[in-house]
C-alpha cells in the first residue's frame, strides 16, 4: 500500500510540474516574441534572453494553481484507467484520501516554489525589469514616476527596490525663481538620505506608500508586506485604510495559496469518481482549466467587495475555499 501511495504522489508531482514548465514555456515564447519588437544595438538579442529568463521564475506562480490542479487531475484520470484506484479502494483507503494524497505531490512543488519566490524571484523579475528599462533608454512619462513632496524638495523616480532608488530626478527649492535639479540612474537610500552616484547627499523623508505602490505590491517580499502592514493597523486615515486592505490582499492570497490549492484539488479529484469517471482525458483537461478559472474569477471579486466596504480582507479570500469544500463535503457523500 505504501507503494501505491509514494506512486501517486511521486506521479502528480512529476505531471504537475511538467504542466508548469509547458506554462513558463509558452509565457517565455510569447514574451520573447513581444520583447523582440524592441531590439536595438544595446538592447541585444542576449539581453532579451537574459530579461525572459530572469523574469520567468516569478511569473510562474500565476501559473502554478491551475498546473498542480490540472497535474493531479490528469494523475489520478491516468491511475484510475490503469485501475490503481481501484486497488486502492479496495484496499480501504476512501476516495478523499485517495486524492489527499496526489494532491501531496502537487503541494511538494507548491511549498518550495512559493519560498524561492519570496526569497530570490520577486528581487530578480524586479532587477530585470529596471535593467530591461535602462537598456532600452526608455523615455519615462508622468504616469511611469511617482512624485514625492518633503519640505522645500519635490523626488519623482521609476521604481524602489530595497534600498535602492531608480531613475530619481530631485528638484530642490531655494527660492521663488531658483531651483535646483539633481538626476541620476539610481541613488541609494540610506536612513532617510538619498545619496547619489556623484557622492551628493540630501535629506529626503520618503513616506511607506512611496516605498510601495499598489503596481507592485506583487512582487514584495512577504516580509516586507508584513512589516508595512503593522504599521497601518491602527491608522483611521482612509489612504491608509485602502493602502492597508491592498497590503493583506497580496499577504493573505500568497498565505492561502497552497490551501486553495489543496481545496480545489480535492473537490475537482471527487469526480474523477464519479461525474468524469468515464471521460477522456481532453474533458478532465477542460474542466480542470474552467474550474480553476472560475475560482480566481470569484475570489477576486470577493476580494473586492472586501476592500470596498472596508471589511476584513482575510475572509474575501477565503469565502470562495469555504464554499468549495461545502461543495466537496457533498460530493463525498454521494460516492
């Protein structure tokens, strides 16, 4: 019995992250392709390559619930035409526990995926995009800079990553008709000083939400996340109620991650004994993809609705799991 165990999980990995590299194949060529639009003598072929294959790591965790729910569909479809399932069952072991322990494999990629992600992924797809941007001499418009105001000083800028400012232009005001404008490739930012790449220093009190916009909260470090959210937990400034709720959208869904995963797979794995028992692997393929589109689709607009009406947004995200796994607890009982 311990075979057939190590078997199943051993196959929904191994087909969950084949599904996931398929998906980070296509998302690269399309990105290759779209990116080649914009080669140039310093914007070189390579550099193209080195910008798709940075960046693709961390786009694969928008893949990575619908490849594990569709690995371990397709596992379990194959495993239950070789009869395995049926050994099992007769063995004892229920449906639920059956598809619990597939859904093992799929999780075994999930868990290390996620850590990676939030330890080296975010930090490189974000250094990519800063490269790709200086390489290409990109013209920035007002709607790529963020304007920051501190005293007689005016800070616009492209992106932040750690401690570390991009394209910053600082306009300081010494008088009413004398400026003075400070523009470098990057600065470095070091306790509440900008410090630029000719040595030059200024004092600069850039607030937390200048550190993080809502464009790329996505691709903040969990830690960060946590971190900038403790420090909105009291505030009754409404920019900072909708700061905040934005913060535990991208804590809560990166948290919840691998449970929706699990839930989804184990209401999708119920029927593979009993409504898609019978069908082709094309039907398992469609509902698996559907299901999973749906669920996104729902949570989100949960989530929204949350964020809207200034309620706890832990529960937009798991409002659509709870309903699924009434759903499961359903299907269950009528095997």
């Amino acid at each position: 019995m311990k075979i057939f165990n190590i078997y199943l999980i051993k196959r929904s990995f191994l087909f969950s992250l084949f599904i996931l590299t398929v998906f980070g194949v296509l998302d690269s060529t399309f990105t290759l392709i779209s990116e080649l639009e914009n080669i140039s003598q310093k914007y070189t072929f390579l550099n193209i390559l080195n910008y798709v294959f940075s960046s693709i790591p961390h786009r694969l965790i928008d893949f990575i619930e619908g490849a594990c729910l569709l690995g371990v569909m397709i596992s379990l479809g194959i495993s239950h035409q070789e009869g395995n399932l049926n050994v099992l069952r007769s063995a004892g072991l229920s449906p639920f526990k059956i598809v619990s322990i597939s859904s093992v494999g799929a999780l075994l990629l999930v868990l290390p995926l996620l850590a990676l992600d939030d330890v080296a992924f975010k930090k490189i797809y974000l250094n990519a995009q800063v490269d790709k941007n200086m390489l290409l001499g990109k013209e920035l418009n007002q709607n790529d800079l963020k304007w920051v105001k501190s005293e007689n000083l005016v800070l616009s800028y492209e992106t932040i990553i750690d401690d570390k400012i991009f394209n910053p232009k600082l306009i300081k005001i010494k008088q009413k008709d004398k400026i003075e404008v400070s523009t470098a490739e990057s600065a470095e930012i070091k306790e509440n000083q900008l410090i630029f790449e000719n040595g030059k220093t200024e004092y600069f009190n850039l607030p937390i939400q200048s550190r993080i916009t809502f464009d790329n909260m996505n691709h903040q470090g969990m830690e960060e996340i946590f971190s900038y959210r403790k420090l909105f937990i009291n505030s009754t400034i409404k920019e900072d109620i909708l700061f905040k709720s934005h913060l535990d959208k991208v804590y809560f869904k990166t948290i919840f991650l691998p449970f929706s995963i699990f839930i989804l797979i184990t209401f999708f794995g119920s029927l593979v004994f009993t409504s898609l028992r019978d069908s082709n692997l094309g039907v398992r393929i469609t509902v698996a993809v559907f299901g999973a589109f749906i669920y996104r689709l729902a949570q989100d607009l949960s989530i929204g609705i949350f964020i809207s009406y200034n309620m706890p947004i832990m529960l937009g995200v798991i409002i659509p799991s709870l309903f699924v796994v009434m759903l499961s607890f359903h299907a269950y009982k009528k095997i």
